[in-house]
C-alpha cells in the first residue's frame, strides 16, 4: 500500500511494489515523482526525513537536513523569507534517499536498481504533468511577488494557457542523478551547476559547502501511549513536540469524553500549548547546543505537564511566533509488514523561490527558520542546521508497526498528528474516518494575524461556543481547509492487512495491490 498527496507519486510507488520492490524502493520512486509534479511544496531542493518500521526490530530514523553556508554575509535583522539571502542551507533530501536505499538494500534485500526508482519523475519531467489545482493557487496567490525570484517565471509560468508543465531542465538533473548516483547532487556536474546557479541568485553557498552535506541515520525518540509507543525525529526537529503533547494526553483518561467534543478539542489544544512553549525555548542543532529532550519527555515531567494542562477549564495564554510552511508526506507498507513514512518540505510554498541555473532545481528557504540572534540557541551560524519542523510519526505494538503518519503544515504538524493519533488510537476510526473530521490550527497563518484558534466549520456551533466559553478565540475557517494540514496514513492490521488513507482536503490518494 502507498499513500502520498499526488495520484502520480501513488501510482509510481505502487508500481514499484507490484514488481517485487520494498516499502522503502517504493517511497524513493514517490519521492522523486513528487519533487516533479508537487513543486510548490517539495523538490531537490529541499530536505526529507524518515521513519522506516520493520516487525521485530527498532525503528530506524533518518534525518535530511543542510547545513548552513559555512561564510555568511552579516545580518542587521531577520532572515530574508525569499531570494538567494533565504537559500542559505544545503539541501540534504537526495541524500536521505541515498541513505534508505541502502538501508533497503543491505538490510531488506532490496532488489531494484536505482535509475529504475527515478524513471517515472524523469519521465513526468521530460513529458508534463496536469498542473494540481492545489499549484495553481499557490502560484497564483504568489503571482505579484514571484516577478521578483530568481529564474522563477521561466521555470513556472502562470495563466489560463499553462495547464500543463513541463521541466526540461529538471529532467536532465534527475537523468544525471539516474545515471551517476546520488553524490552527483552533492559532487558531480550538477553540483557544480547548482553551486554557479545559486551565486548567481546571491546565496553564499559554495561547492564545498554541498559537498560537506550528509543526512545522518538516527536513533528516533520514543513516549509509551496507549500500551505501545510513538516514535518520531530528533531535534533539530520538531519531534518532541509532538511526543510531549501526546505524552501528556497519554496521563489523561478519555473513556468519559466523546470524540469532536469540546473537551476533546480543549485538552488537545491545551497539550500542544505546553509542548510548543518548551519547543520555542530550546529546539536547535543538537551539535551547537544542548537539548534537553529526555528531561522533556521523562515520565516525570510529562505528568507535571498534564497535571497543569487539567488545573482549570479555561485555556491558557498563546504568546508563541507562528511557523509557516509546506511539505509533503508519503508512505509505503509492503507484504513484509514493513513500512517507510516521509516528510519532505522546500520550507515555504515554493521556498526561497530561486531556481538553481539551469538545473531546473527550485533550492529551499529553510534558512529563514534561524533566529537572527547567534546567541539564541536557534541562531544563525556557519555548519549549523536550522530548526525544523518536520516530524513523520510511527505507532508501533507489541513490537510491529501499526501506524506511520505525518503532514503537512510546519506549526500545525503537530497540531495535526494528535487530532490524528488521538482519534485513531482512542477512539477507534479508521484512516479515512480521522482523516475527514475537523481539525484545528492554533496560530497565525498568511490570511489571519491573529493568534487565534481555528476551526474547522463542521466541528459545529456548540463546540465553537463551548470553546469560547473556556476563554479560547475562536475563529471558525471553511470545512476542510487547507489549512488544517494536508495529512497521510497507513495502519498495519493485526490479521496483515492494510488500510490507508490520504486527506480529502487535497488531491492525494492512497492505493494498494
């Protein structure tokens, strides 16, 4: 079974199980398929995690995240959003799928041949694709300031006549990568075309720079809930976040409570307000500085946590930045019972929006995720890998997976997976059934300044005025906003089989054999 946000990916990565691939060959082939025809939210360009479950077996996790440029210029303020100043980090997505293919193939006996993984992305680069309603409005919404992004016009035209896109430039990258390897990304030709192309647009990333980029296989970090375990990333992502707010729901009992409730919406808002406050104090490189997650995530603390999320019905203050982004999330589970989930992100829609020379590669602008401070414990320093708020999450019982999931929607990632796994593992939906309820996003977003709590409009009016009543501003936004995060899921059954699921808010799909 595949699940990923375009019908392309689903079938490339279907099409890779039924000729006897693995879970993990077939989210490679998504991965690249995406980069092609999902350019507004992913791309070579940008990073990528992983979860990769197996039975039997702890649960290996890889982390994809450039480093900053090892010269900066000086900053007088924030980080630019857009342009080459925002293109400031590597890219590490390529290598993330270096790394799980050869976790596929020295541990899972994969079989297929890399090139044969990136044939379907090359082949929609080289011969079009239907642009998505979900690009087109991101391309339109961003038509007035992309005038101004370096070779981005030309690589994405905008209007009634452009309907369907081809990449000619990106398909000679991805035959390159096909043909010499992954490395070519970071060392090759086309490093050296990438490393030219974003001089030119003012980044001051270098060759060597992309040479020095790695992803790192990690140990994931791991809260019991429920009689088993849920894993996700370490910093310098946003994974303990997600874990601290489902730990601390975890020491609340919900067998009184029904599921779309008022309370079942407070306590979730409420645990994520605490988890958020110890994110923003502390999440950053774990390599320059110390991050105390096994402090936050000790049992200890997290009763601490819950028992001050319970002190009293009225909601607690929201004083916390809002995080914009996108990404994607993608899965696959094979006829082993193994499963890979994947969250790969250009940061922004369509990132720093310049594209790399003629590389057809549009780079991130996950930089503009540092704090301007250097002394902030996310601030920007040469090496050093931003905050990031990517976090694919696994469920796994009695030592097999049960659950892979992740999202998109930076800030409301988190906000996402407990509406999720709270509604998945306590209340017993299936993946389709969670994933059409209304969610929430707590926050600012592009369309609303206000830190107020959004909701979805089917969630009803006794629970918006119940809310209200506990001291929440609410703000009620359209039944199944893109907004409320563009989530995927694959659930293992007891009996072997599969069930999944992507959003109904998007164009995704899931499939199986």
């Amino acid at each position: 079974m595949v699940t990923s946000p375009h019908p392309l990916a689903s079938a490339a990565g279907l099409e890779v199980l039924a000729d006897g691939g693995n879970a993990i060959e077939a989210a490679i082939a998504m991965a690249a398929v995406l980069c092609v025809v999902c350019p507004h939210f992913t791309g070579l360009g940008g990073d990528g995690f992983w979860l990769i479950a197996q039975p039997g077996a702890p649960v290996r996790g890889i982390s994809g995240v450039g480093q900053a440029a090892a010269a900066l210029p000086p900053l007088s303020g924030p980080v630019p959003l857009r342009g080459g100043a925002s293109a400031l980090t590597t890219a590490a997505a390529v290598d993330s799928w270096a790394r799980a293919f050869d976790i596929s193939a020295r541990n899972w006996q994969g079989r297929q041949r890399w090139a044969s993984l990136l044939s379907r992305a090359i082949e929609h680069a080289q011969e079009g694709f239907a642009v998505s309603a979900s690009q087109r409005f991101w391309r339109e919404m961003r038509a007035a300031e992309a005038q101004h992004w370096h070779g981005f016009d030309a690589a994405f035209p905008v209007g009634p006549s452009h309907q369907h896109q081809r990449q000619p430039g990106l398909a000679h990258t991805l035959s390159r990568l096909a043909a010499q390897g992954p490395r070519e990304f970071y060392e090759g030709e086309v490093a050296h075309c990438l490393a030219a192309g974003l001089q030119a647009a003012g980044s001051p990333l270098t060759l060597d720079d992309m040479r020095g980029t790695r992803a790192r296989e990690v140990t994931p970090l791991a809260v019991p809930y429920r009689g088993g375990t849920l894993l996700s990333l370490p910093p310098p992502t946003q994974g303990f976040a997600t874990l601290e707010a489902m730990g601390i729901l975890g020491e609340q009992d919900f067998s009184g409570i029904a599921e779309g409730s008022a309370e079942h919406f407070h306590r979730m808002v409420e645990a994520i307000k605490l988890a958020f406050v110890d994110r923003d104090r502390f999440l950053a490189d774990p390599d320059f500085t110390e991050v105390p997650v096994q402090r936050l995530l000790d049992a200890a603390y997290i009763q601490q946590q819950a028992a001050r999320a319970q002190a009293g019905a009225r909601a607690m203050p929201w004083p916390q930045r809002f995080r914009h982004g996108d990404t994607v999330f993608f899965a696959a589970a094979d006829a082993s019972g193994r499963g890979a989930g994947v969250l790969q992100s250009i940061y922004y829609d369509w990132g720093s929006g310049v594209v790399a020379g003629d590389t057809g590669v549009l780079w991130h602008n996950r930089g503009a995720a540092f704090h301007h401070d250097a002394n902030h414990p996310n601030g920007l320093r040469g090496g050093k890998r931003p905050f990031h708020t990517l976090n694919p999450v696994a469920f796994m019982r009695d030592g097999r997976p049960e659950l892979l999931l992740g999202t998109q929607g930076a800030d409301g990632q988190p906000q996402t997976l407990v509406a999720l796994l709270t509604r998945l593992i306590d209340f017993g939906l299936d993946p389709a059934q969670a994933l059409a309820r209304p969610r929430f996003l707590l926050g600012r977003t592009f369309s609303d300044s206000r830190d107020s709590l959004k909701l979805e409009q089917d969630v009803g009016p006794e629970v918006m005025a119940s809310l209200t009543a506990r001291g929440h501003e609410v703000a009620p936004i359209a039944a199944h906003s893109p907004l409320a995060g563009l989530p995927g899921v694959i659930r293992f059954e007891a009996d072997g089989s599969l069930a999944g699921a992507h959003d109904p808010r998007g164009d995704g799909v899931a499939l199986g054999l």
